[in-house]
C-alpha cells in the first residue's frame, strides 16, 4: 500500500510538471506565431507600389527587382517554412516531447529573425529611395525658384552690385547644369545619385544667394552710407573748431581720410566677392565713426561742465583755503594747553601745503581753460579731480577740527569723573571706618592707599601743561578699575562681616557640643584679629556641622537685608 500510495504522488507530480511545461511552451509558440504575423503584415508591398510609380530605369529598377526578390523569397519560402515548423512544434508539445519542441523553438526564432532582418533591410532601404524623391523633388524646386528670383534681382538691379555683378552673373550661370544633371539622374531612376547632386548644388546655391543678398547692401555702405557719415562728421568738426572746440588730439581728419582710402579697397574686395573679410572690416569701420561722434559728444558735454562748474569749484577752493587756514590757527591755540600726537601735530602744515598745491594747479587750469588751446574732456577731468581732492580734504580738516574741540570736551568730562571717583573713594572709606567691625584689614588699607594713589596721579596729569589727554585717559581708566575693586571689596568684606557675627549667634545654641564651641571659639579669635576670611570658614563649618543647610538660610537672610 505504501509504494502505491508513493507511485500515485510520483504521478501527480509528472501530471503537474507536463501541464506547467506545456503551458509554457505554448506561450513560446504563440508567441512565435505573433512575431511571424507581424512580419507578414509590414507594408513592404504598399512602398513596393510607390517605387513602381517612380521612374523605373537604371538604378531604381536594379533596386526594385532585388527588393521584390527578397520579398518574395521571404514570403514564399521562409514563411510557409516557420508554418510547417510552428506545427511540427505544436505536435511535439501534444505528445509532451518538450526536448524536442526546445529544438523547434529555437529553429523557428531563427528563421524569424533573419526574416524580420530581411524585411526591416528592405523598408530602409525603400524609405531611403522613396524619402529621397521626395526631398529632392521638394527641395530642387526651392532651389529653382530662388534662383530665378537671384536672377530677376540681379538683372533688374544691376546697379547696385556694382562691379561684383558679373562675377555673381557668372555663378548664377554655373548652377544651370547642375539643374540638367538632377533631372537627368531623375529621369534615368537614379535618385540617390541625384540627392548627393542635391546636397551639393544646395551649399553651393545658398552661398551664391547669400552673396547676392549681402553685396548691395555692403555696396551700399561703402559707397554711401560711410562716406554720408564721413562728410558729416567732417561739417561737425568744422562747427566745433569754429565754436571755439579744441579738439586737433583727436586726430580725426587724419583718420578719415585713411578711412576712406580704406574704402576703395574694400570696393575692389567685394568685386572679387570676398564678401566676409569686407563685412567685418566695414562693422570695425561703423563702430569707429560711432566712437567719433561719442568722442566729439564728450567733448561737448565736457565743455558744458567746465563752463557750469567752474566757478563754484573756485568759490569752494576759496572756502576750504579759509577753513584750513582757521583750523590751522585753532590748532596753534589749542597746543598751547594740550598734545598733540605727532601725526595730529602735522596735519595742519600739510593740509595747508595741499590747499596750495590745489589753488596752483587750479589757476593753472584756468589759464589754460581761457587760452582756448586744451581738449575740454581734458579740462574736465582736472577740474573734477581738484573738486573731488578739495572735497576729501574739507572732510579731512572738519574732523581734525571736531577732535580739537573734543580736547575741551574731553579734559571737563576728565575733571568731573575724577571728582566723582574721589566721592567714591571717600565715601567707601567712610563706609569702611563706620562700620561696627573690630578693625579693617591690612589688604583693604593697601588697596584704599593704592586707589588713593591713583587719583593723585590723574590729578597730577590734569595740571600739567600742555595737556596729554591720552595719558590723562589712561591714568583715568587704571584709577576706575582701582576704585571699582576697592568698592566691591569692602562690599563684600562688610557683608561677610554681618555673615559671621550672624553665624557665630546662631551656633551658640550648639556650645554644648564641645567640637563645635572650639571651632567658634577659634573664629571668634579671628574675628576679633580681623582675619574675616579664616573667621568667616570656620563659623561657617560649625554651623554646618551642627545643622546642615544653616549657611545657605543664613546667607539668604543677610543678603534681603542688604
């Protein structure tokens, strides 16, 4: 029973793996069966037809016969060929022969593959003939119109090619055979041959046309448009001398008249139709009559600026020479009771030195300015520069003379902090004897007399002559710092002074405790030696050691009331 029971399994899984195998299989074949459809229906025929209505001569009937051929061998050999196979392959698949329906499937893909290459080389290749027709045809009648359209233009205005016309005439000419070639290649069937002819004749035209569209106006320029400009420019520079311009540095006539030698040879360049090397030299040429007239402009402008300017600039000229000459005599005064640095000593010397440097050049600038013989961009550009130097040198002198008075400003603010800081001290010193305390430290007197000591020296530096207000300032700030440390120091050693004797009461609840009375024994020996620090540690420690947490309500307590 048992061997039966595996025999069944044995053939339910062969039963199982037939069916999924031919499944599979079957796929294959339709898909095969696709594929070979597909290739039956490409339109070879229907582009076959369309050859044949073409000119069936030399190279167009080589072609078609080999296409039909191939077609034909595909479709009467191969395809009726992959039929008989697909079957055979079906077949097998029925009587589970899937080894052998392997080996028919694999023929099949074969076959299909070299028709389906067959038949994709033939449609290129009838696309490539067919498309080529009709770009030719498209094209060449693009290419005749616009040469009979170059040819009415060239002959119904010879005039304006010049010279140049019979050498276009003559390129125009040397397209017509070309036109004969592409039909007689059109006519014998050839037209691959006659779209190469095409592709050439194409460049070659283009190049003709663009010559025959660029030569009039070129000519144009040459022959009137820049020698319109030239004659202009030159009637300006007339007007301009005669208005009292000075303006021979420009050289322009000289330039011109180069310009226009210039202008014969490119004439004689585009006779030879050397069409781009004359177009480019006649933008060069445009763009420098352009940079003519914006120099003439400039001048003009610059003029207007000379003659709107000139005389405020002198009037500032003559306020600033004022104000130097004032500030220089204010800092004569104001060295008599203060120091300057040596870089501040010598600003009022040598901006008296460039205010004169300044009025020489600008008297020299106005004699050149009523002599008539100096470019006005030139004039200009002095006179702006004098301007600009006064104006930098008028900002340079009001803050030297804001730092003058800031002296003034500087040795009052000096005095009154230096009364200040004295209150200050006195009234720490006072606070410090005051005190219900057994003494004041010897440290603390150290610094009073140190901070006392700076004061002395601020006050001395306050009644030397002339002042030094950096070092008054420095000795000032050193006096603060001292002043603001001896204050928070006595602060604080009179609020840790209230903090022991606070301590020291609240622990004597715990003398009982012998450990903790020696302890503040030791720190009311301290105390009473003025040694706050060593009083204050041991209070401290006892109180904790007693009750922990004492100290920190303590400490709280003496802090509100202060």
């Amino acid at each position: 029973m048992k061997y039966v029971i595996i025999g069944i399994i044995i053939l339910i899984a062969l039963i199982i793996v037939a069916f999924i195998m031919r499944r599979k299989h079957t796929a294959v074949i339709n898909k095969l069966e696709v594929e070979k459809l597909q290739i039956q229906h490409k339109p070879i025929l229907e582009q076959l037809t369309k050859v044949k209505q073409l000119n069936m001569n030399g190279e167009t009937e080589e072609k078609f016969e080999r296409w039909r051929g191939s077609w034909t061998e595909v479709m009467d050999d191969h395809m009726p060929a992959i039929d008989e196979l697909l079957f055979d392959a079906e077949e097998a698949i029925d009587r589970l022969r899937f080894r052998k329906a392997t080996e028919i499937e694999k023929e099949i893909e074969s076959k299909i593959a070299y028709a389906d290459g067959e038949m994709n080389r033939i449609l290129e290749e009838l696309d490539e003939l067919i498309g080529s027709e009709e770009l030719n045809r498209v094209e060449m009648e693009d290419l005749k119109k616009r040469h009979k359209a170059a040819r009415k233009s060239l002959l119904a205005h010879q005039h304006s090619f010049g010279n140049a016309a019979g050498r276009l005439e003559k390129r125009l000419e040397s397209i017509r055979p070309r036109f004969e070639e592409y039909d007689e290649l059109t006519a014998s069937g050839n037209y691959l041959k006659a779209r190469e002819t095409v592709l050439g004749l194409s460049d070659e035209a283009k190049e003709t046309f663009a010559l025959i569209e660029d030569v009039p106006v070129l000519l144009s320029e040459i022959q009137t448009k820049i020698p319109q400009s030239i004659r202009e420019l030159r009637a300006g520079l007339r007007e301009m001398e005669d208005g009292g311009y000075f303006i021979a540095h420009l050289k322009m006539e000289e330039r011109l008249s180069e310009i226009e030698r210039e202008l014969d040879d490119l004439k004689l360049s585009l006779e030879s139709l050397e069409v781009a090397e004359v177009k480019e030299r006649t933008i060069l040429l445009e763009e420098e009559i352009n940079g003519f007239y914006d120099k003439l402009e400039k001048e003009v402008y610059a003029r207007h600026y000379v003659e709107e300017n000139h005389a405020h600039i002198a009037a500032d000229l003559g306020e600033l020479s004022a104000f130097t000459r004032s500030t220089a005599d204010e800092a004569r005064f104001v060295q008599q009771n203060y120091r300057l640095s040596e870089q501040e000593a010598a600003i009022p010397e040598a901006a008296l030195e460039q205010v004169a440097g300044m009025e020489k050049r600008f008297n020299l600038l106005t004699g050149r300015i009523n002599a008539g013989q100096s470019a006005s961009s030139v004039l200009e550009e002095e006179l702006k520069a004098i301007d600009e130097e006064s104006k930098q040198l008028l900002d340079e002198q009001a803050r030297f003379s804001d730092r003058l008075k800031e002296l003034r400003v500087n040795e009052t603010d000096a005095r009154a902090r230096l009364s200040e800081l004295g209150r200050i001290l006195q009234e720490t010193d006072r606070k410090l004897y005051k005190a219900n305390t057994p003494g004041i430290p010897e440290d603390m007197d150290v610094r009073l007399e140190e901070a006392e000591e700076q004061l002395f020296i601020v006050s001395r530096n306050l009644q030397e002559m002339p002042l030094n207000m950096a070092l008054v300032n420095e000795s000032l700030a050193k006096a603060e710092g001292y002043i603001d440390e001896v204050s928070k120091k006595a602060d604080e050693m009179l609020e840790n002074v209230d903090l022991i004797e606070r301590l020291i009461q609240y622990g004597n609840r715990y003398r009982s405790n012998p450990a903790i009375n020696e302890q503040l024994a030791e720190a009311e020996e301290a105390f009473h030696q003025c040694r706050y620090g060593k009083a204050l540690e041991d209070a401290a420690s006892a109180v904790e050691a007693a009750e922990p947490g004492a100290l920190k309500k303590i400490e709280v307590l003496v802090k509100q009331e202060v």
